[in-house]
C-alpha cells in the first residue's frame, strides 16, 4: 500500500562543536529510500544547543517490508543527544490493496 511518513527528532548538543544531522529512511534494513532525507543544524552548546530534523514524505509498502530510522552526524565529532518526549515517528495508511 502508499504510506504517509511523518518524523521529528529533537536533539541536543552537549560540546562546543557546531554540528550537521542527517536523517534517512532505509527500507528493509538495506537501501535508503530517496527523497527521505532532511538535515539540520545543531549550535554548540554555549548557544541554543537544541535542533531537530524532520520530514514527510510517501512510500509503498509490501506486506514484510520494515523501516528504520537513521539519523547521524555529518560533521564534527561528539554525542548529540535525542530530547527526551519530543520526538515522533507517525505512520498513515493512505491506500493499501
């Protein structure tokens, strides 16, 4: 069937180095599914340290089919943190057959 797929997540920088974050779709754990991916930008943390990335976007689906979400740094090293209760994933069936 055609799924709607809506994410956010909430993330927090807690080191000094500006950050990039991408996040992707990957359809049964081996292709990244084009037109899922979204960046955004994290400050350091004496700035405003919290940053999201999210997208929206549809997708057929097969009956066994599986997602997953990745999300990583593209820049600069250390730990970016998911805020705790501000994230989702939300997943509509629009048509199956």
């Amino acid at each position: 069937g055609i799924y709607e797929i809506n994410y956010m997540f909430s993330f927090d920088n807690t080191n000094n180095k500006r950050k990039t974050i991408q996040s992707r779709i990957k359809l049964n754990g081996e292709t990244y599914f084009d037109g899922s991916s979204a960046y955004g930008f994290i400050y350091s943390s004496t700035d405003d340290r919290a940053s999201l990335v999210s997208s929206s976007f549809l997708i057929e689906l097969n009956v066994g089919d599986f997602l997953e979400v990745v999300v990583n740094g593209r820049t600069n090293d250390g730990a970016v943190n998911l805020i705790e209760d501000e994230n989702l994933l939300y997943i509509r069936a629009m048509r199956t057959w």
